[in-house]
C-alpha cells in the first residue's frame, strides 16, 4: 500500500510539474522577411511621395541583425551604415532612436561610448506586434533627420496596420 501511495504521489507531481513547466516558455513573433519587406516598401512609397531626395531603409528583426536592405537612387553613401545602426539601435533599446538624440543634446554625452552599432540619431524606430517589439526600421539620407523618422514610422506602420487589421 505504501508503494501505491509513493506512485500516485509521485505521479501527481510529475503532471503538476509538467504542467509549471509551461510558464517557463512564452509564445513570441517573428518579424519575417515579408513582413521587412512590406515595411521596406511602405517607407519607400512615402518618401517618394513626400519628396524624399534619397533614403536608405533597413529593417531588423529584433536582435537587430539585418533583415532587408534599400537604398534609394540619390541617396549618399554613408546613409546605409547609419540606417542600419539607427534600426539596431531601436531594435535592441525597444525604442525610437530620437529619444537618445534628445538625451545627447542635453549632454549625457557618455551615451556615445555604447557599443559601436549605436547610433543615437533620429531615424530608427521599433515595429510592434501588439505589445511585442518584433524588429525595427531605421533611414538616412531624407531631406532631414525628421523627414527620417517620418520615413521609418510609415515602413513601421505598415505592420502594425497589419496586426490591427487580422484582430
């Protein structure tokens, strides 16, 4: 009788473990590469229609590694590393890149002794699905670095009109 006490005890709490076991993992999106490129192409079609002289546009997923990549006729060259930085940048933060050009322009200058992909300048901007952060966009090379930001939030827009519209 003892050994069937021991086995029923023992039984219980294997399945409440197994059932604990459950919270330990949490169900996360994914940025696809579709989705980058929906983002890409929203961005591309707003700064051609807000008379953007040329932008690079990059899209990360939310580790920051490099999704999909534009670089629009006109634009100069070292826009695409800085777009690239400002996506990474938001990515990794899980926030608008503008937010630390702000701070740097207050002087908390040792914000600019982060890693060497970080890139405190207005253009880089998560992607949200619902309230996950699944990659961000960042774009140089715009009229100005707020028609860059106006940029990146139109690409960024795009998938979250998506996750909007599929409720």
């Amino acid at each position: 009788m003892n050994t069937h006490f021991h086995k029923i005890s023992f039984a219980l709490l294997f399945s409440a473990a197994a059932a604990l076991a459950g919270e330990d993992v949490a169900a996360k999106h994914t940025l696809t590469l579709d989705g980058a490129k929906k983002a890409d192409n929203a961005a591309v079609a707003y700064a051609k229609a807000n008379g953007a002289p040329g932008s690079a546009i990059a899209v990360v997923d939310d580790g920051g590694h490099l999704l999909y990549f534009v670089r629009l006729d006109g634009t100069f060259t070292a826009s695409p590393n800085i777009s690239i930085g400002k996506a990474k940048t938001a990515a990794l933060f899980k926030k608008p890149t503008s937010d630390f050009e702000n701070i740097v322009n207050k002087g908390r200058f040792a914000m600019t002794a982060l890693p060497p992909d970080f890139t405190p300048l207005q253009g880089g901007v998560p992607i949200r699905h619902g309230e996950q952060i699944v990659g961000a966009i960042g774009v140089s090379g715009a009229k100005s670095a707020a028609q860059d930001e106006e940029v990146a939030k139109a690409g960024a827009a795009a998938i979250e009109e998506t996750k909007t519209a599929s409720k």
